[in-house]
C-alpha cells in the first residue's frame, strides 16, 4: 500500500519533470534566437525564468534519484557478501541520506520563509516559488529513504529480496 502510494507519487514527480523539461526550451529557444540572429529583442526574463525551470527539475529529479536508489550513494568499499553485512552498508548511507534530508527539511523552512519575503526582478514572481524546492526535497528524501531503509531491514529479516533497485 505505502509502496504504491510512494511509486505512485514518484509517477507524479516524473511527469512534471518531463513538462518542465519541455518547459525549459522555450525560454532557452529565445535566448538563442535573440542572441545569436537578433530575430526577436532580448528578453531578460528568459533568464530568469529558464534560472527557476533549472532549479525545480534539479530538485525534482534529485527527489526522483533517491526513490529510485541511484543517489547519494559512493561505492568507497566492496560489496558486502553477508546479509548483515549489506544491510549495514545500505543502511548507513541511508541513515546519512536521511540525517542531510531532515536538515534541508528543517532549516529550508526559514530558507522558504525568507524567500517569500523578495521578488524576482525581471519578473516580480515570489521567490518562495524557488525556495520552497529545499525543504520539499528534504521532505521527499526523507520519506523515500525511510521507506527504502524498511526495506532493506525487511529484507534482512524474511531473507529475501524485497526492494526494487
């Protein structure tokens, strides 16, 4: 149930990824065209707005990694052959994971708090639309690591393979 409620979010994450994606060719298209043809005047809030786009599919697809597993994970040691042995290994680098995640949770709420306070200059949006990416990230972090460290301590536990890499 969890396991797809999480999936199902991921699901959501990943279509706005790929919209945003889309997203971000329009503001660059006409940097390009203004910059190099002169086709169309400067707009300088191209800039700023391809700046925003970058920052959420950063985020976005950060949240996306540490579901799938394929984030913030350093092999400095060989693979543990033991069962003990992989849990302990998966398990510090998501304890880690999780410990960052709750500290970008924790004090990006003052970063969010102090970015509603200004707005963009070209374009006058709030800046909390920016700076609400940390803490949602750390929130995300969290919970999928979370879940993928009870995975892995299930796993341990009935024997088998449970968590989906």
């Amino acid at each position: 149930m969890v396991k797809r409620l999480l999936e199902g979010f991921c699901q959501v994450l990943r279509f706005v990824l790929g919209v945003l994606v889309v997203a971000l060719i329009v503001p660059v298209f006409m940097q390009v065209l203004a910059r190099y043809t002169g086709v169309i005047p400067m707009y300088l809030w191209t800039e700023e707005l391809a700046k925003f786009i970058f920052i959420w599919l950063v985020m976005l697809g950060s949240m996306i990694a540490v579901w799938e597993g394929t984030h913030f994970d350093v092999h400095v040691v060989p693979e543990a052959t033991s069962p003990l042995g992989r849990l302990l290994q998966r398990g510090f680098v998501l304890i880690m994971v999780i410990l960052f995640a709750v500290l970008f949770a924790r004090y990006g709420i003052a970063y969010a708090q102090f970015g509603s306070i200004q707005n963009s200059v070209m374009m006058q949006v709030n800046m909390l639309v920016i700076y609400i990416t940390v803490p949602l990230a750390g929130v995300c972090w969290s919970v999928f690591s979370l879940f993928r460290l009870y995975q892995h301590v299930q796993e341990y536990r009935l024997g088998k393979s449970l968590a989906q890499r």
